[in-house]
C-alpha cells in the first residue's frame, strides 16, 4: 500500500509539475501579445447589445423655440406628382424575320400592329435580354394581353448568348384584354444573358391583314429574388418627394407594393440612365412620390429585382435620432455611465486625472467632453463643431427634440439634445487657458489599446492653443449663449464671457497659430491650413449674441477678403455657421442690409453647387469624390441646403437634402444603411475601441463611408479598379471608412432635424 502511495505521489506532483509548465507558456504568450501596441487585440465577434433601452413613451410639452431666431419658411409639405415621360426609354427591342411588327412603347404597355406573310409566331417578337435564369429557381413572366383579332402569340424563353431556345409556351388571347401567366424551372447551369420574347408574328391566313397586339403589366420575376433596388432602408416621409436608384436597366417599369396586401399601390416608369464613374454603374431611378398613405412597402421592378421593405410614415426617424444622440452620450468621457441607459457598454469613469499642458508646470482638470471618435482623444475643433451641430439641431427644430430619448439626462425637463451639447460645452470651458486662447486637444502619449476607455491610464496631455481652435471655440460659445439665455441665464452669460475672452486672444494674434502634435504624442493631427473662417464664424456668432457692430464690421472684413470664409460646415471649414447665425437672428437686415444681400447670396451660391450635383447623381448624392468621412459631408451638405430652402422657399433645395438622408441611410450604391444597428444591411463591426473590447456593437453610429484614397492597410488592398463611391469595408480595421466619430452623428441629428416637421 506504500509503494501504492508513493506512486500516487509522483504521478501527482508529475502533473503539477506539466499544469505549472502549461500556464507558465500560456501567460508568456498573453504577456508577448499584449506588448504589441501596433495590433488590436483579437476580439470575439461583435454581437448585438444585450440591454435594449428605446425611449419612454412620456407626453410631453413640445421645447420652446429660442428667442431671436427667424425662418421665413418652415417645413412644409411637398406635393410632387412624378413625371412619368420625361427621361423614359424603352429597354424592350424587336425582331422582325418576315413581315413587319411596329411597336409603340410606353413605360407599362406595347402596342404592337403586326402583319405581312411569314413562317410562323416567331418571324416577328419583342424582347429583352439580360434576365437571369438562375439554376433551382423557377422564372415566372406574367402580363395581361389582348389583339383585334383573336389570334395565338407566344412567350419563349431563350439562351440569348447562343440564340437557343431554353422553353416556350403558346397562348390563344383575345379582343378582351386578360391576364396570362408563364412559369419555368431553371434546371442546369445559370444563364445569365436569358431572353424573354413574345412572339406576335404569322398566325396563319387571318392574320395577313393588319392586326395589332397590346401587351401590359410586364413583369418578370425568379424565385430568388435579388434585393438590389436602392432605397431608405428605415423609410420615407409622406411628404415630399420619395425616389429609388436601380444599380442597373431593370425594365420600363416598377410598382410599389404593400408589404401586408401585396396589393400595388403605384406604377411608374424606371427613367433617365445615368453612367456615373463614382459607382461604375449604369444607374437608373424611379419615382414614387404619389405615394403618401403611412405603411410598409417594397418596390418591384419589371424584371424582377426587388426592394428591402421600407416605411411612409410621418416620423420614420425618431429612434433612429435618439439612438444617434445616445451613442455621443456612450463617448461621454470622465463620468461613470450607467447600465440604465449605456446598456453592456457601461463603464466607471475614465480620463480624470489633471492634464499637463506640454512642457510647462501647468496642471488642469480637463475632465469631461466627448470621446472624438473610435478613440479616446479630444480635440477641441470637432468637439465645438459636433456641439455646434447639436445647437443648431435645437434652433431649426426644437419640436423634434425630446427630453425623453433614454439618454443619461433624460426627463429633466430640458431637451436631451441640449444636455448632451451642454456636456462637451462645460468641458470646453475648461480647456480655455489663463492666456485667453482655448487648448487644442486633450490626448494621452499614445493611441490606447484596444480596451475599456477606464483602462487607459496613461497620462493625460494638454496641447497648446491654437486660433482655429480658439475661434471655433468662440462661435460655439456665443452661439450657446443665444441658445441657453432663456434656459439658465447664468450658464449663457458664462458662455458668452468665454466667447468674448476667447476673440480677444484671436485680437491680439492676428496670424494663424498652429500648432502640430510633439514628436512623442501620438494622437489626431486635426491642422487646419486657414483660421479665417473659424474667425468669421466667431465674430459673427458675438454680434448676433450682443448686437456689437464691431464685431459685425470684422465679420464683414474676412467676408470681402475672401468669401469663402463663409463656406462650410465641418470642422476644417466653418464659415456657414457664421453664414447660418447671421441670416436667422434677424438683426442683419436692418443694420447692414448690402451685408444681408451677401450673405443670402453666399448661401444660395453654396447650395446650387451642392444641387447642381445631386440633380446629375445617379443617387443624388451631393459629393464629386470621396475622402475621409465622406458620410459627415454628406450630412453637412444637407444642412447647407436645407437652411437654402428656409431662407428662401425653394422647395428643390429641401428635396436635395432629403436625398442626403436617402443616401446615408440606404440609397447609394453599397445598399448598405451607413448607421449600425438600422436597416435591413448595415455596419456590424465599427472601428470604436470600448466596442471591440467588449466585442459588442454599437448602435446608432454613423460611419465615415467611402474614402477613395486608400488611406487604410485595407483599403489600399482594394481592387485598382474599384469606383471612388465602393472604397469602403465593415471591418475594424478599416478606420477610414468605418471609424465612428461624435461629429458626423451630431451632423446627421442637424439634417434630421431640418428635414422633418
């Protein structure tokens, strides 16, 4: 029994011994991993949230609108009757062996007169190819059909590649118009370039004498039907036109069909083919803005390419607009956020010990503020620029802004929307130094791992200030002072101050300061080649916020030196915020009336060049190419044309910035909603590090998009042919196309908010 014992013994301390070994490995290998700071982490597949919190159905009382703030036009409803001649060509041909057969084309029906001798049905038909005869599908053709005489005609099925007939089944039609229905197995191989024909021609001796053959409601459909047609994933508004892009020749003609009736509601004619080099398509659009009835729909094209289902609803966007505004609240830094509403993407605080401004002895608390984007940096252009955005969302529409979008804020009284900019606000004004001028950037050493933002405990960094970051600075805290006089005086006072502090810091450094990233500070560069519309931004923010016409006489100035300083809306280029603030307020008109002329000009100038483009996009898209956050542009362009359509009426102002929601939220090339967590395609693996490391996704962000050049290791492995608008990869590791970023979500809540009633 000893040696028994012994033995149990050795085998025992045997096995720890390899246990022990086996660890020993395991924790070297963790160790070697976690020290390769230039590769994220492996991260388990995203997976959806596991805490779905929507908005709590409370009645409210719709926010004040803020005093000072003038529109001569509102959102109102567009009634448009599409058009459905203009732009239509047939796709349908003819084929003529013996006799003749004259049709006339309309875009849901043929006429066909027929006659003269010949050999049979098949000496004269009208056709189309390219219908995909898909192998284990079944092809149905179905259309209605009648003649002025009674006479035979038949539908064949053909290899239009090999001209060989693949099936054909005859009909006996009538002088009564009816409806007829084909349907084939697809057996064998794919055959892509297939060919439906109706054959009308020689029916024996009563059809020597002229006849003619009316064909209708054409339509074409597979068993597995390609979800191709380019709409609004989320839905349409019922007012205003509604229109979708066909990402290629699908036909004459497509219907709207209730998604629970199956009922068709509308047809139209597809129109107007458009070659476009930015998606390398041959596009083509339909129409559908008669329809206006709230419900759920598809669309249906003749040869049978379909739509996902999509909504008519008077307010499709309100949780998508919610969820935008609560994913800026999960980049909220420096405060713990709750389970309650940041679902499994809580964490404790983060970020919160004093920052050191570089090289100095200089210590501050600059907790608070945004996360910039998919990583944990902030930088004072684009967090003013996102708060700006969110201001404005406020000031064009502060019916659409509720106090109840299961934000960390939610039910006090005040528009989440404005507590939610309020937060980025107080952390900015702790970013203004004792010198006047505004820190530009709060950033640690290095980009941080791949982990929760309460993990990231290097030091934080404070970056010396700048005049675009000042000016921008400026403009967003006297824009604030108008927008919160009402709702704490005091708060609004405190901006303005700021703002005033901050534009004599501009006064005194009349150059352009900038100032780049140190050599061991790894963070967002964010340089800006000018600070002069950042300045007209500023100075014409401080004389809507004051009535000071010296500030008025300076905005003026860096007008007439170049007026493209009051162009834009990102964070580069600023001017139209000045542009927007100095037209609403009123004021203008009466104290410089020339100035008012210029500045209505200037926005007018802006959005014809924006329309002129979406009026020959094949998606109506506003942009000539493609760079990094291409999706914020889209957004931002949106903006500027809506406010057109507010100062002045034109209704085709509106429409071009409703497409640029169209177009973010499905209708582009990529039939991809560019918003994770909506629509039937959209981003499930986002480049946003608190995300990757819990290996969730992250609802209600919106991507940067496209970028043509090839700015990521994944994107330069694209194909060297792929169109400028096809760069584009749902993958973490390509940030620069799907990095999220507060700024091109507080954009997109702007445009929401100027689109709809």
């Amino acid at each position: 029994m000893a040696k028994t014992k012994k033995r149990k013994l050795k085998r025992e301390s045997l096995l720890f011994v390899i246990v022990f070994l086996l660890l020993a490995v395991l924790i070297s290998v963790v160790i070697a991993l976690r020290q390769r700071p230039d590769e994220p982490e492996p991260t388990p597949e995203p997976t959806p949230e596991t805490v779905v919190v929507t908005p709590t159905p409370v009645p409210e009382t719709p926010a004040p609108a803020p005093e000072g703030f003038v529109f001569p036009y509102e959102v109102a409803a567009y009634e448009h009757e599409p058009d459905n001649t203009s732009g239509y060509a047939s796709s349908w041909g003819t084929e003529v062996r013996t006799g003749y057969v004259t049709p006339t084309f309309s875009y849901n029906e043929i006429s066909i007169d027929t006659g003269g001798e010949g050999v049979g049905l098949e000496s004269g038909s009208v056709y189309r190819d390219g219908i995909p005869f898909i192998s284990g599908t079944t092809v149905t053709v179905r259309f209605n059909a009648y003649a002025s005489i009674n006479r035979n005609i038949r539908v064949a099925a053909v290899i239009a590649d090999q001209n060989a007939l693949y099936t054909e089944t005859p009909f006996a039609i009538t002088t009564e118009n009816q409806a007829y229905e084909m349907s084939f197995p697809c057996s064998g191989g794919t055959i892509w370039n297939g060919r439906i024909a109706f054959q009308v021609g020689y029916d024996g001796p009563h059809t020597l004498d002229n006849n003619t053959v009316v064909l209708s409601n054409i339509r074409i459909s597979s068993s597995a039907a390609d979800q191709g047609v380019r709409i609004n994933h989320l839905g349409y508004l019922t007012y205003g036109q509604k229109r979708c892009t066909f990402p290629y020749n699908v036909g004459d003609a497509f219907d709207i069909i209730n998604a629970d009736t199956r009922e068709t509601v509308y047809t139209g004619a597809v129109v107007y083919g458009v070659n476009d080099e930015t998606t390398g398509e041959n596009n083509y659009y339909g129409d559908f803005s008669a329809v206006t009835v709230p419900g759920s729909y598809y669309v249906l094209a003749q040869t049978g390419i379909v739509s996902p289902v999509f909504t008519i609803s008077e307010n499709p966007y309100d949780d998508l607009r919610s969820s935008l505004l609560r994913m800026i609240s999960l980049q909220r830094c420096g405060q713990a956020l709750d389970a309650s509403w940041a679902g499994n993407l809580a964490h404790s605080e983060c970020h919160t010990t004093e920052a050191n401004a570089w090289q100095t002895q200089i210590y501050k608390d600059v907790s608070g503020g945004w996360h910039d984007a998919g990583d944990y940096g902030r930088y004072m252009k684009t967090g003013a620029k996102a708060a700006s955005d969110l201001l404005w969302a406020y000031i064009l529409n502060p019916a659409a802004c509720s106090d109840y979008t299961a934000g960390p804020d939610s039910g006090n009284g005040i528009p989440d929307v404005l507590d939610e900019a309020r937060f980025e606000l107080e952390w900015m004004l702790k970013m203004q130094s004792d010198y006047k001028g505004v820190y530009t950037k709060a950033v640690t050493p290095s980009f941080a791992e791949f982990v929760d933002p309460a993990e990231d405990i290097q030091p934080m960094i404070l970056i010396d200030p700048e005049s675009t970051s000042t000016a921008t600075f400026a403009g967003t805290m006297a824009t604030a002072a108008l927008v919160y006089k009402d709702i704490d005086p005091a708060f609004a006072e405190r901006c303005l101050n700021a703002a005033k502090t901050a534009d004599e810091f501009l006064d005194d450094h009349p150059e352009n300061v900038v100032v780049l990233n140190p050599d061991s500070v790894h963070a967002g560069a964010y340089l800006d080649e000018t600070d002069q519309d950042a300045r007209f931004y500023a100075k014409s923010a401080l004389y809507a916020a004051t009535g000071d016409k010296e500030y008025l006489k300076a905005a003026r100035e860096l007008y007439n030196k170049n007026p493209k300083n009051a162009n834009g809306l990102s964070w580069q280029t600023q001017g139209a915020y000045g542009k927007f603030i100095l037209l609403a307020t009123g004021t203008l008109r009466d104290d410089d009336r020339e100035f008012y002329n210029n500045m209505m000009d200037s926005l007018e100038g802006e959005a014809n060049g924006l329309l002129s483009r979406v009026e020959t996009n094949s998606y109506n898209s506003s942009l000539y190419d493609y760079g990094w956050g291409s999706n914020g542009t889209i957004a931002e362009n949106g903006m500027i044309l809506s406010m057109a359509y507010r100062m002045t009426g034109n209704t085709a102002y509106q429409q071009a910035a409703i497409e640029q929601v169209n177009y973010l939220l499905g209708k582009n090339c990529l039939n991809i909603c560019f918003v994770s967590g909506f629509g039937n395609y959209y981003p499930h693996h986002v480049h946003s590090r608190i995300a990757s490391a819990r290996g969730v996704e992250l609802h209600g962000a919106l991507v940067g998009g496209s970028d043509m050049f090839r700015e990521d290791p994944v994107m330069e492995g694209m194909p060297w042919n792929t169109p400028a608008a096809k760069f584009y990869s749902d993958t973490l590791e390509s940030y620069s196309t799907n990095e999220i970023t507060v700024y091109w979500n507080s954009a997109f809540i702007a445009l929401l908010n100027a689109v709809t009633r």
